[in-house]
C-alpha cells in the first residue's frame, strides 16, 4: 500500500496546527495552575514564603515593608498567622520586586504558585548545569538525572516545603555558567542579580567570578549585565517606596543575624566554643582566596572556581541555614556528571555514588529525629571534602593517563 507524498503547503499547514496545539495544551496548564483546586497541604510552601509575600504586599501598596507592625498586620489577615510578632525577611528589596506578580492573587494562591515555580526553577536548573558541564556524549545523553537528583536532595525538600527563595541563588548561579560558557557575557551578568537575594551565599564566589573574566577577557559586558538588572529591580522599588534603601537598612541595623545559631562552621564554634568572631571568618577568607586565585588563575577554568568558591561560601558563611545548602546541587551535579562520563573505574564511581547517598541519607535520618538545625553543619561540609576529593582524584587519573 503507499502513501501520498505530502506536499510543502500541507507540511507547513501540520507544523502550524501542532504548533497551536502545543501552545493552547501550555495555556489550559497555565490556567490550571493559576485558576484551579490547589491539591497540596494547607501549610506546605507556607514557611518562610509568609514574610516575602507580606513584605511584597506592603511594597505593592507603597507601605513600608520592613516596619514589623504592618509585617504582623499583613501576616495575620492574609496568611493566617497565629503569632504575637512579626515573620520579617531580612533579604535585600530587589527579592521583593521579583515576588510582586504573586501578590496579586491571594496568599493561599501565591503559595502554590510560588511552588510550582520553585519546583520548575530546580528542574531548569539542574538542566543547565548538566548542559553546561556534561562534556561527553555519554553524560548527556542522561540528563534526564539532573531534576531527579536535584527533588530528591534533602535541601530541596525542605526548601519546598518552606517556601523559600534559595533557588533564585541556584538558578542564578546556572545560568551565568550556562551563559558564561556560551560568552553571552551580558546575558550572564543580568542573571547574576538572583544570586544578590542571598548575597552571603555567594559572598566569595561573585568576586572571584568578576576578577577571572575581567583578567581573561577585559570585558565588561559581565558587569554590565549585573547592574543593568539591579538597577531595573532597584528603579521598581523606588517608584513603589522611595524611601525603601533607608527602610530596609534600619530593619538590618535592629536585626541580630550574627545571633542565630546555624548550621555554618562559624556558627558551630559560635555555639559549642563560644567564638562569636568565628562567624566572621570571611573577612579573612575572603583575601587569601584571591591570593589562591592569582596564584592558580592559569590552571583552573572558571567552572571550577564557581563550584570550589560556593562550597567555601556556604560552610563559611557569617550565617545560613540546612535549606540553602540547595545551591550546592551545582558541585554535587559535576560530582555524578564525572561518574557518568566514566571518569573513574567502576569501583570509585560506586564509591563516590555511595558516598554522595550516605550524605544525603544520612541528612534525612537526622532531620527526623527533630534535633537542633546548628547540627546539620557538617552537610556541606561532607559535600565540599567529596567534591575535593572526586576533583582531586580526576587530576591523578588525567596526569597519569598523559604520563601512558
């Protein structure tokens, strides 16, 4: 039996009506997420996404969003909070700024959406650092591991449930390295910005970003790219509330950060030993990282320096807690990139592959037993010696494969 030959006009005439097919399907989703039943726990996202959306709130009526009175006004008429004080949001305005879309729909509704977008944030992300550091056939063609890990990390979990904004700092983070990689410089400097809603995550990595491209390539697109956003973001917020740089600065000056106990190395000494000082370690570190940077800025690409700075970033920062631990799906993804690609015998990648599970397991048991968040520290502290050694090991096995 043949068939017809089609002609180009019905091939066009077929593409066109898949085309609107798929986009009509996109739409009635679109609809369904923002319009239909919201099939979730009533306190799942709930969290920490309170004080965002509340603050983003006051903002969207010009209200000042860091004055505690309003905060505990807006959280217990919209979000149902129970408490005598105020949930604040000590992150940077620019946060509120992006989150200002979902306050135009209820609390409950914003919940779910920020959900939903938390969940395609981490599945996008994860792609594009498989795409940006899969460099063999073999890892890419598996990609489709990339969200899996990255739904099934501990952080993740949490960071869900919570609602937080963390993930802006992951997606951030990949897609400068996906677009950095591509030398779409600006484009990669304006995605940068997301990573600014947590800065003390991030607090060695932008300098070290900043001075590898600028000694590289003498170009200034990267920069331009970052401020063109901020700028941007800031300009909304001061249209909003003029005011907003002398608001957000009294909210930090009254805030005692430094006074939790967290899961970072400075907290922990902080805690157990008493050295307060200890969570100011980064203005030591900070120095002697660009010291390593100078010293070694020919032999690592900068891939590795986003990965080795962030994993310091975090285990040092001045404070933190057991979610933002998120970002490290970066160097936790190159890890399993490495396996894939059959960088190491079938022995060391199990090893390693375990190793990553006895972490990520091991996080999960300790989380439910319920004990004290400041004892998770030792979570990027495992990734970061994992990764050193997966790292370490590939350069042993590369120098003596050159060597044969």
């Amino acid at each position: 039996m043949g068939y017809a030959k089609l002609l180009p006009g019905s091939s066009l005439r077929i593409t066109l009506v898949t085309k609107i097919l798929t986009a009509g399907l996109l739409v009635i989703l679109f609809l369904f997420v923002l319009l239909g039943p919201i099939p979730i726990p009533e306190s799942m996202g709930v969290g920490d996404f309170r004080a965002y959306w509340s603050a983003a709130y006051l903002l969207s009526q010009s209200e000042n969003f860091a004055d505690a009175e309003q905060l505990m006004a807006v959280e217990q008429a919209h979000t149902n909070w129970e408490g005598d004080f105020a949930v604040i949001t000590w992150n940077p305005p620019w946060l509120l700024a992006i989150l200002l879309p979902y306050t135009a729909v209820s609390f409950a509704r914003a919940t779910w959406l920020w959900l939903v977008t938390n969940i395609v944030i981490v599945f996008s992300g994860t792609i594009l650092v498989w795409k940006t550091l899969a460099s063999r056939e073999k890892s890419q063609n598996l990609g489709h591991l990339a969200p899996l890990v990255g739904l099934l990390f501990l952080p993740t979990m949490i960071t869900l449930w919570m609602g937080q904004v963390n993930t802006l700092v992951f997606f951030g983070l990949a897609a400068f390295l996906y677009f950095a990689n591509r030398d779409q410089l600006f484009v990669a400097g304006a995605f940068l910005v997301l990573t600014l809603v947590k800065p003390h995550l991030v607090y060695l990595v932008l300098p070290i970003i900043f001075l590898h491209l600028f000694w590289k390539r003498r170009d200034f697109r990267l920069l331009a790219g970052l401020v063109t956003s901020m700028v941007v973001l800031s300009a909304l917020v001061f249209v909003l509330r003029p005011s907003f740089i002398t608001d957000y600065a009294t909210t930090v000056a009254t805030g005692s950060l430094l006074g939790w106990e967290t899961p970072t190395l400075g907290g922990v000494l902080g805690s157990y030993l008493g050295w307060e000082w200890a969570k100011l370690m980064g203005i030591v570190i900070l120095p002697i990282v660009v010291w390593l940077w100078w010293r070694y800025r020919e032999r690592l690409h900068l891939n590795i320096w986003v990965q080795a700075t962030l994993l310091l970033s975090v285990v040092t920062a001045p404070f933190g807690w057991a979610y933002d631990v998120i970002v490290l799906l970066l160097p936790l993804l190159q890890i399993i990139i490495w396996i894939t690609e059959g960088r190491y015998s079938r022995s060391e990648a199990v090893g390693w592959a375990l190793l990553l599970l006895a972490v990520n397991l091991g996080a999960i048991y300790q989380r439910t037993l319920g004990i004290n968040e400041r004892d998770a520290f030792w979570v990027p502290i495992a990734i970061s010696l994992t990764f050193m050694g997966a790292y370490y090991r590939l350069g042993r096995l590369d120098s003596h494969s050159e060597i044969k």
